[in-house]
C-alpha cells in the first residue's frame, strides 16, 4: 500500500509545523472575535436607537458587509488599499481588518435581534414596578436578552474560524498553505501525501470547532 | 477608474459570473437533495443510518468549505478518485451545504406539533397525504428563512472555487490584477457582479419570506 501521508506527517517536525500553522490561523480569528464581540455589541445597541440617519448608515453598512463573500471583501482591504491609499497592510493585518468588519456586523445583527426579541410588555411591567429604565434595562432587559445572545455568539465565532481558512488566498503562511509546503517538500519520496496531509488538516480543523458548536448547542438547549 | 478597461473586462466578468451562477445553481440543489435526504433519514429513526447522518452533519458544519475543496481536489486523486474541478466545486458546496439545509429543514418539522400528525391520522388521512396536505406546508414556511440564508450563504461561498483554479469571478480578478495592475476596475467589477447576483436573490428570498409568514399557526 502507497503511503498516504501519514509517515510525512510524523517525519521532522512536519506536525508541529502544522499545529503551528493552526495556530496562526486561530490567532487571526480570535483577535477578530474579540474585536467583534466587544464593537458588534457596541454597534447592535446603537441599532436598536430610533434616530434614522444613525440607523440607515448602520443598516447600510451591516447589509453591505453581509452580501459581500468575505473572500472579496479581503481582496478590497488586501489590494483595493494598497491602490487607493497607498498602505502596505501585511495579510495578517488585513485579514483581522476584514475578519473584524464582518464580525462586528453580524454580532451586531444577533444583539439587535436579542433585544428586540425582548417583548415589550417586559419594558413596560417593569416601569409599572416602579424600576426606572436604567433598572429596568440592568435587571429585565439584559439577563434575557444575553441568555439568547449567547450560543448564537458562540455559533458565530465557529464561523470566524472556519473563514480564517480564506486567509491562504492573500498569501498568510496558515495552516493549508504549511500543509501545500510539507506536500510539495516531500512529492519525491511520498507522492500521494496530499490526501493524508489535507484530511489531517480537516481534522484539526474539525476538532478545533466541534467543541465550540457543541458548547453552543448545550447552551441553547438549557436556556431556551 | 478608467471606463474603456472597464468596457473591455466586462466580457470577462460576464463569462466568469455565469460560471459562478451555474455551479453555485447546481450545489445547491444537490445540497436541497442532500439536506432532504438527512431529514428524511433522521426522522425515520434507522440506527445505523441515523448516526451517520449526524456524524455528516457535525464534520460539514464544522471544516471550513476551503479545506473541503482542497482535500476533494487534490486529495481524493491520490487514492485513486478521478476528480475535476467543476465536479469537485459541485461536490464541495453539495457536501457543505448539505448539512445546513438539513438543519433549515429540521428546524421546519421539528417545530410542527405532534397534535398535527395525530388530528391528521384521526380525521382520516393517510401518511402520505399527512406528510403533503399537513406537515410540508406548515414546515416550508418555518423554514423559509433559514434556507434563504442558506441560499445566500452558499453562493458566497463559491468564491473560494479560484483555489482549485475555477475561472470564477475571485479567480479572474486577480487573474486580471496581477496581469495588468488595474486594481482599482477589477474590484469594482467585483464587487459589482458579486452585487447582481447576490442582491436580486436577497430581495427575492425577503418577499419570499414575507409571502409565506401568513401561513401562521400558533406559536
């Protein structure tokens, strides 16, 4: 039986490598995450204001970002920048730009839609109860609104992940790109190596999400 | 921005677009397929089967469509699956999207009252007639949204074909940037064709969705 990988996976240091590049990968997304979740929120209460000009360039801004595919959207911040502007953003920089971008509008979107789910009678027993809105805001509104909030946070930082991948395409040394080094540095002695290097990569991916979305479903599932 | 380069790439874009249409078109309703297949198979309760659903379920929903392409492509020939690229593109979306539509899908009978099923077989009607008169209309407009979203969410993800070398919108604009330098116009035409396609079915799937919430019942 050909080798399919798995001796060049244990050769030298080509695992470490590997890790190392998932590594990268989950840097750029968990600084993204961060970022998103702390604007996202910001931004998502903003949205929930009356005033119409604060809301059409919200709306204009979240709609913009979530039609576009992600992988154009670095392609602008990667390319469109360095012609309109001049910037030399690393890959790197980029890519927390744009991962950043999508993130805040779409947390943004689900902290809109949880505070809105928040029936109105809410608001309006608690001021019958005599709490004031800063009250009835701290002690009605939040604790519901962020027990739906968040699993489908949690859900949505799975789905940064999962598009860090795209960050190979503006030619960030991740995890796929280490994975196409180690299969073209060993093609002579292990040419079928691509099939077992790609899965293991699927894998790492797979067990680097799977908890998270499964931490989301529990939580769904006990707070409903 | 320069109009005549503009003029002169549009056929370019036009060709790549439809290519980008065609098998984002086909993947999705293979995946329609696939998500129909998983619910049918989940709710049917077979052992065996029923796990090996999920355990689709879970590896799609949770590896990244790139990575999924990259093991099709350049994987799977190397135990001795011929593959090529636009079958890999179908395959990889139909793989990924399979599962998400399977969960739209779900979410759709899952929230239909078992009452239905039961005052269904009272009044008389057969499984047959229960799964079409009763269960499917109830659990379309459930679904709606989330297979919208899907939708959507799937012809974005097309963009990653131009790593296994689809001559798709992605791949030709930056086929175009790194031969000729027009950064500027090939974007635009990005962004632009990304726009009609993606917009037209974004509206449609909110008049969609309007159209069926009517059909409500209960909560």
């Amino acid at each position: 039986m050909p080798d399919l990988g798995l001796s060049v996976l244990l050769k030298g240091k080509n695992f470490a490598r590997i890790l190392g590049g998932l590594g990268v990968a989950l840097k750029i997304s968990l600084v993204s995450v961060a970022i998103s979740l702390l604007l996202g929120t910001l931004l998502g209460i903003l949205m929930t204001w009356k005033n119409p000009l604060s809301r059409a360039i919200l709306r204009l801004y979240l709609e913009f970002i979530r039609i576009m595919p992600q992988m154009v959207l670095l392609f602008l911040v990667y390319f469109g920048t360095t012609r309109a502007f001049g910037w030399n953003l690393s890959g790197e920089l980029s890519s927390v730009i744009v991962f950043s971008l999508w993130g805040t509008a779409e947390m943004s979107d689900l902290v809109r839609g949880a505070l809105t789910s928040i029936p109105a009678h809410q608001y309006e027993s608690a001021a019958a109860l005599g709490l004031s809105k800063r009250q009835s805001y701290f002690f009605v509104v939040l604790p519901q609104a962020v027990r739906r909030l968040i699993p489908l946070s949690i859900n949505l930082i799975t789905r940064m992940i999962k598009t860090t991948s795209l960050v190979l395409m503006i030619g960030v040394v991740e995890v796929l790109k280490v994975a196409q080094q180690i299969i073209e540095a060993n093609r002579m002695s292990s040419p079928n190596a691509a099939f077992g290097i790609y899965l293991t990569v699927l894998l790492l991916y797979f067990f680097a999400c799977w908890p998270i979305s499964l931490l989301a479903k529990y939580l769904e599932r006990r707070w409903r | 921005m320069n109009w005549t380069v503009i003029r002169q790439y549009l056929p370019l874009y036009r060709k790549a677009a439809g290519l980008t249409v065609r098998i984002g078109l086909l993947g999705i309703a293979a995946a329609i397929l696939i998500g129909l297949f998983c619910t049918a198979v989940q709710r049917s309760r077979i052992p065996v089967f029923r796990q090996l659903v999920s355990a689709y379920i879970e590896l799609s929903r949770n590896t990244p469509l790139l990575v999924q392409l990259f093991f099709l492509y350049y994987g799977l020939p190397k135990i001795g699956v011929p593959t090529n690229a636009v079958a890999c593109g179908i395959a990889g979306l139909a793989f990924l999207g399979g599962s998400y539509m399977a969960e739209a899908f779900r979410s759709g009978v899952e929230a239909i009252d078992i009452i239905q099923e039961e005052s269904a077989y009272s009044l008389g009607l057969s499984r047959g007639q229960t799964l079409r008169y009763v269960i499917f209309p109830q659990a379309f407009s459930v679904s709606v949204p989330a297979f919208v979203a899907n939708v959507i969410f799937l012809l974005k993800e097309t963009s990653v074909f131009s790593a296994i070398s689809l001559m798709d919108l992605m791949f030709t604009a930056k086929d175009l940037i790194g031969l000729y330098y027009k950064t500027t116009e090939s974007l635009f035409l990005l962004v632009v064709f990304y726009l009609l396609i993606l917009l037209p079915i974004s509206l449609l799937g909110t008049l969609l969705e309007r159209r069926t919430r009517h059909a409500g019942f209960g909560t």
